[in-house]
C-alpha cells in the first residue's frame, strides 16, 4: 500500500485550485470573468447540481451524478477537494495547529449521529414542504458562499483600492478602484455567524461541521458505506502506533479496534502518508465482501438508500407539479409592492424554491442592483437576490446572474431573451413629477429608459413630460433609480411582477436625413 | 517610534506638496482661459471619417500643440454614458477619441487620462464603447468617474441655481481639457452637446434635474470653460435620445465641429442636427451668462469639406 501515499498531495494540490478557483469568482465583483470559469467550480457542488438539473439539463448541470459516482468509488473526495467550505475548514484546521498554545493530540471520537441524521431528515423534509430554508442554511457551498461575498468580499475590495491608490500615485491607472456599496447588516451578520461557527468547530474537532451538521457530508457519509474503494487497516501488519488516529481530522480511526468509520472518513489521506507499516490505505470492498462485512442492520441501511435516491429525484418531481399564479398589479401603489426578482428567476416562487442564497449572483452583479432580501420575499427568502432600484438598475445589455446562477433560480438567459423579459412594469405618478410640480424640464427617467418604454412628451410651456408604454416595459429600474424625486418615493417606479412576462419588442423607424453640400451655418 | 514618526512626517510632507503643487496648476488654468492665438474661432468639417475629419480640423487649428505644451497633462472628457456600441452613437466615436489622445501624445503630453461619469454601469460602457480600447492603443489612461471621493467641492461664481456642486479632480489638476461630445437628441435637454456633456464631470447630476435642468446646464458652463471642444457628428442619433432603442434612431452625418467656444459650438452643432437653437433653452442661458456667442456671423469659422 504504500504506493498511495500520492494521494495526500494530489488531495491538496486539487483542493488549493478549487479553494483559490472559488476565491476568484466571488472576487470578480465587476464581471470581468467569463461565466464558464465560474460554472466548472460550481458544477462540482453537490446540491446546487441537483437543484439545476432540472432546471437546465446538460452536462454542467450533472454534477452530482459525477459526485455521487466517485463517492461509491472511492468514498467522500468530494469533502476534501471540490467543497470550499470543506477545505476551508482544512485550511483553518492547518492554522489552528500553527498556534503557540498546546494542543491535544486526535483521538477517535463516536459519531454524533443522532445529531447528523437528524439535520439530514430536516434537510430533506425542508425540500419537501418548507421551501429550501433549511438547506440555504445547512449546504456546505451555500454557506461559503455567504463567508465569501460577505466577509471575504469587502475586505477584498478594500485591497484592490489600495493598490490602486498606489498605483495612481505612480500615474498608473491600470487597477480600477472599486465602490464599496451599502453596508447590508444581515447578509454580513449571517457571514459572521456562519464563520465563527465553522472556527468553533474547528476548535473542537476538525471536521465537526461536515460529520455532523452538512447534510451533503451525511449523504457522501452513507454512499460511502457501500463504496467500491475504502480505507481500510490491515489487521496483520498494524502495529497499532497509533499514529494514523493522530493525524485523521475526521477523528474517525479507531485504532484499538483496528476500525475505520467510513461514514466519516473525508478522504484525506493524511492516514496512508503517517503510516510506516503501509498498514492503512484504500483497499477494495466489493470483492471479498464477505470479509469485510460486519453486522450491519441492511435493512435500515437500504432504507437509508432509497431515501437518497428520493431525495435525488424529488426536485425533479418539485418540477413537474407545476406552479402558475397569475401576478397582475397595474393599479397597486408603491407602498404595498414586494421584491424585483432577478432576469431568468422565472417568478418568486421558482427563485424561492431553487436559490440556495450562496450570494454569488449578487457578487458578480456589475451594477450592483442585485442584493440580498431581508423580509422582502418572506421569512423563508431571506438573503435572496432582489432588485434594489435605490442602489442601482438593472444592466440592460447583461445576463451576468443568470449565467453564474450554479442553482437553476436565475435561468441563463440569451441577451435578446433579457431584452424582452418583463420583471415588473414601470408605473408613473404624474402628481410626483418635476416638470409637474416644478414646471422645468428634466426627463431623468426616459434618458435611462433602454426601450423607450418611457418617452417624453410636450407639456405646458415649451417643456416635455414623460409618457409610459408598459408593454415594452422591462422592468429594469432605470427610471426609477435616474427620478430625481425621492419624497415620499419616484415619481417613476417599477412594480414587480410575481411571475415574469413576456415583453413586446420596441420597434422604432429608421430616421432619415437629407444630406447638404453646403454647411447649414 | 522614530521610524514611526518619520514615515508620518514624510507622509504629511508629501501631501502637503501634493496640495500646493495640484493647486498651483488649478491657479494657471483658470488664469489661461481660451488661448486667443488660434487662427480661427471654429472649424467645421464634413464628409470625411472620423479620423481623417479630427486631422484636418486640429490642423487648420495650428496642431495639437497650441492646446498641448509637452509635459502638461491632458484629460479629455468624451461621452461614454451608456452600455452601447459605436453603431448606435450614444457614445462618443472611439475612433475620434483614440485620434485625439494621439495627437495629444504626439504633441508631447506628459499623461492623457479620459474619464465620464458614466449611466449605466462604468466597465461596461468603457469597454462596449470601444473608446477603453482606442484609448489604451493611443497610448492613454482611462479612470473611473465612479468614485465619490474622486470629487472635489468647488464653488460656481457666476451660477444663478447651481452655486456649488463637486467636480471630478481630474478637472482641476489636469493643464488641458478637451471636451468630446456626441452629438445627439435628449429627451430631457432638447440636445446634448459641449454643454451638457459637462454633466459627466459633476458628482450631483440629481441636482440639476430637480433644479430646472437647463438653467444648471448653463451655470455649470460658467465654471470652466474647456480648452477645446470636438464635436462628434460622424453618426448622429436623431430621436430617442440620449440612449437611443436601435440603429434606427442614428444617421450618418459625417460632421466634426471644434471650437473652445462652448456656445457657438452648441449653436452650429443645433444646426447641423436641423433644429431651432432657441429650442435648446440651455443655450441661450449660456449667452447670457457670457460663456460665448450664438451669433455665428461674427465668429471667423474655417468650413472644411472632404
């Protein structure tokens, strides 16, 4: 067995790249990078795939028909090599033992499987019947996801404008600074907390969070039960020094009983590179079961088995229901309007019950319009992309959300898809109005209109006032975030959509113009 | 704590000469105003490609060089407000910027930085405009105009509404400013020209929209008058402006207006786009204020057709 010790290596070398992959796109906050870079390191992600296969079938919606192939293969790669929060907590891990302080040595640990299965069931019933809160909350990816576009991000944006204030103090206008936008209380509050809890439990033991709250970590955990390839001691040349337990961030080697609990095990092969003897390694499981096999309840693993595979088909069952309610609101005020979803979400509810809040999608959003809800879409919907008018509009000519979206909530959609999806429709308050109430010109809001949805019209005294056409009408916002009014709100606002509709497309006349030879002055 | 203090004093001494030595050169450019030794007060040209219109035109002005001394700075403000390629003339021709930085280059400029205020979002229109690209194959910098701090508070002495407002300090530090306009249709302004292209330099353009548009656009143009104006009128959106839906709101005109005198430009610009100058009140409040003349008779004007 000792050739494995190659494992460790290409273990860390695989795991730096997606750690620094997934660093790079929730730094791209200008959208600078092409989609597809950001969707090779989210395909990977185990339940943000289930959730989009249904939503846009194909190859990079597949992952986790690929995670679930290797985790009967060779147990939980997936743990310490594609998860970002899995090998951020091995980086924090790798810190933690850099401490001046003394530290206890690993030892084997009993599972917390009361607790892990639990949150499991919870996972799943919350897929079910509540909406995916309990999942945002619960998802590996999700969770670094939060980490990094709220914690990670600032401080990143901070460094950049730095280095750019060097640089422009040398004349080099080569790294632009960026804005540091609105400071987002809870989507913050929810980074910290999800960042100090990860250090807690790093403190306590490694691999705490994956072995006993991540649902996915439960999932691979049963998988690898049955998986082709386990690590495995071997009985006769053991010498039982113990050293393989110290170095197991799973705590899940017990040496006395020369056991491994592969429901645990994240596949970091820290084991195979501390043994001497080349006494433990993966060895294959398929072959000589009878071996191998212990007395295992097979009934209650089979049942566990079939809820997996539940629990792979049910979004797409979620699917086929089919959920169509009518949102027309033309007359509704202001006051009583609910949240802009982003282009592609299809309507509330599809984005409700598709996005996992990782906050990538607000991350990248170029113009920053893109933020996460606070109550705006209800308990269950909080740290949701919405669109927020006051802080920006919504981009006419991109589609950067929906091609990141590693969910499905935000579909990609073509630019000329975009250009005729209806998120909301622009209604005006004429009373509200400059050139109404001041009587001097402005037009703000058709300026900024893409389609002309809103044009200007004469009015008394020489002056233009706008018009609407709803039905080009995209939604954008960019009427409302120009209108100079904001007491008690824009005279020109968007109001939303529940489920998007189709847009007409402006159509305009080809102007002429007579040409001169001689100059007009 | 030596070191400490060192670092402070030398960090306190550097911005104290960074102020004196940015006010210094602020102080020369509002004494230098327009540069009386051009031989002609506009030059007009027709019928040619953008680039070959901005040669004949800065040369029938003398050449870059009576705008540019070698080692001075240059900021040139196009208009780059929106997310929209060359084509559909929301923007200002690439071309002709690129064009511009180049001479400036070549008349020795010690930096060129270009920069608007953007609408939509800045990387996006920088980079779709094209004028990103011309800019950096000509040998300039572009700078963001997305950035508050960026702004300096200056006062406005002969502004009748907008008395104060915050400038990009581009602006201010730079020895040479060229103001690019598009020409083109504006729902709100009648038309945007040089001088309501100056809205790209200011931070607060909320201001002026709910402070009677026109009056601010022409108090503004009280504030600082560009060197040189270079009016693109190569295509020119006709309707639906500022913005414009398709490429059918935008004719191929092939015009290039220069002039530093911002009103006359906007009066002759008015006239090739084939509307009543007094129709662009903003115009007209700019006369008054003395900013320049709409009387093109009595201005000496170089036509040039290709």
């Amino acid at each position: 067995m000792n050739r494995q010790t190659f494992l460790r290596p290409v273990r860390i070398i695989v795991s730096i790249f997606f750690l620094v992959g997934f660093i790079l796109i929730f730094s791209d906050v200008k959208a600078k990078l092409p989609s597809g870079i950001s969707l090779f390191f989210t395909s990977f992600q185990f339940l943000p795939s289930i959730l989009k296969f249904p939503n846009v079938p194909g190859i990079i919606s597949s992952g986790f028909i690929f995670i679930i192939v290797l985790s009967l293969f060779s147990g939980r790669i997936y743990c310490s090599t594609f998860c970002p929060l899995g090998v951020l907590i091995d980086a924090l891990g790798f810190l933690k033992r850099k401490l001046p302080v003394k530290q206890k040595r690993r030892k084997y640990k009993k599972p917390l499987n009361i607790i892990r299965y639990s949150i499991l069931a919870l996972a799943i019933f919350s897929l079910f019947f509540t909406g995916i809160l309990a999942i945002n909350l619960l998802d590996p990816y999700a969770n670094f996801g939060r980490i990094a576009s709220n914690l990670y991000q600032p401080v990143f944006i901070v460094m950049n404008n730095l280095l750019s204030k060097l640089f422009v103090s040398m004349n080099i206008y080569s790294i632009q600074p960026l804005v540091f936008n609105v400071f987002q209380a809870l989507p913050f509050y929810a980074g910290l907390t999800v960042f100090l809890g990860i250090i807690v439990m790093v403190f306590f033991r490694d691999r705490l969070y994956c072995n006993t709250i991540c649902p996915v970590g439960a999932i691979l955990g049963l998988l690898s039960k049955i998986s082709f390839l386990k690590i495995k001691i071997n009985n006769s040349s053991c010498t039982q020094c113990g050293k393989c337990q110290i170095a197991c961030k799973a705590n899940c080697i017990n040496i006395k009983e020369l056991k491994v609990d592969t429901s645990r095990c994240v596949s970091c092969f820290n084991c195979i590179s501390v043994c001497e003897e080349s006494s433990i390694g993966y060895k294959n499981t398929w072959i000589r079961k009878s071996e191998i096999q212990e007395k295992t309840d097979t009934a209650k693993r089979n049942l566990i088995k079939a809820g997996l595979l539940f629990l792979g088909i049910n979004p797409l069952l979620a699917k086929a229901e089919g959920e169509d309610k009518e949102g027309g609101h033309g007359t509704k005020r202001f006051s009583t309007r609910g949240p802009i979803s982003p282009p592609g979400s299809v309507s509330i509810d599809h984005l409700k019950k598709n996005c996992i809040g990782c906050g990538l999608c607000i991350s990248v959003c170029p113009s920053d319009v893109l933020q996460p809800a606070f109550l705006e879409y209800g308990f269950t919907g909080m740290m949701l992309p919405r669109l927020d008018n006051k802080i920006g509009f919504c981009n006419f000519e991109c589609t950067k959300c929906g091609e990141v979206c590693p969910t499905g909530a935000i579909l990609p959609l073509t630019i000329p898809e975009k250009k005729l999806t209806q998120m909301g429709i622009v209604q005006f308050r004429q009373g509200l109005c400059i050139v109404e109430s001041e009587g001097t010109a402005c037009g703000s809001c058709s300026e900024h209109c893409p389609t002309q949805a809103v044009y200007m019209v004469p009015y008394r005294d020489d002056l233009t006032i706008p018009e609407v056409d709803p039905d080009i009408c995209v939604g954008c916002g960019a009427c409302e975030h120009a209108c100079p009014v904001i007491d008690p709100h824009a005279a020109i606002y968007v109001f939303p959509h529940e489920v998007h509709q189709a847009a007409k497309e402006p159509v305009s006349e080809k102007v002429e113009v007579e040409s001169t030879e001689e100059f007009p002055f | 704590m030596k070191r400490r203090d060192f670092i402070r004093r030398s960090v306190t001494a550097s911005v104290a000469t960074g102020t004196l030595f940015s006010m210094g050169k602020w102080n020369t450019l509002l004494a230098s105003g327009i540069s009386s030794e051009l031989p002609f007060d506009m030059v007009a040209v027709k019928n040619g490609n953008p680039i070959e219109m901005f040669d004949m035109g800065i040369a029938a002005l003398g050449g870059m060089k009576n705008f540019v001394k070698p080692g001075q700075s240059v900021v040139v403000k196009p208009n780059i407000g929106w997310d929209s390629p060359p084509e559909r003339a929301a923007n200002t021709n690439p071309e002709l910027v690129g064009q511009i930085v180049k001479h400036c280059i070549a008349a020795g400029a010690k930096k060129v930085t270009v920069f608007d205020r953007t609408c939509d979002e800045w990387t996006r229109c920088y980079k779709n405009s094209g004028i990103e690209q011309a800019v950096k194959d000509n040998g300039g910098q572009m700078v963001t105009g997305a950035i508050e701090a960026d702004y300096m508070p200056v006062k406005i002495s002969k502004g009748v509404t907008l008395k104060e407002t915050k400038v990009h300090k581009l602006i201010l530090e730079s020895d040479v400013f060229i103001n690019v306009p598009v020409l083109k249709n504006h729902g709100g302004a009648q038309m945007s020209i040089t001088m309501k292209n100056l809205m790209g330099i200011v931070w607060d353009r909320r201001f002026y929209h709910k402070n009677d548009l026109h009056q601010c656009i022409a108090d503004f143009a009280t504030f600082r008058n560009p060197d040189l104006n270079v009016v693109d009128g190569y295509r020119v959106m006709k309707q639906n402006g500022p913005r414009g839906v398709s490429v059918n709101d935008v004719a191929l005109m092939k015009y290039l207006i220069l002039s530093a005198d911002m009103v006359a430009a906007d009066t002759a610009a008015t006239k090739v786009f084939g509307i009543e100058t007094a129709m662009v009140k903003h115009i007209g409040i700019a006369e008054g204020l003395g900013v320049g003349t709409t009387n093109l008779e009595s201005l000496n004007i170089k036509r040039i057709s290709i």
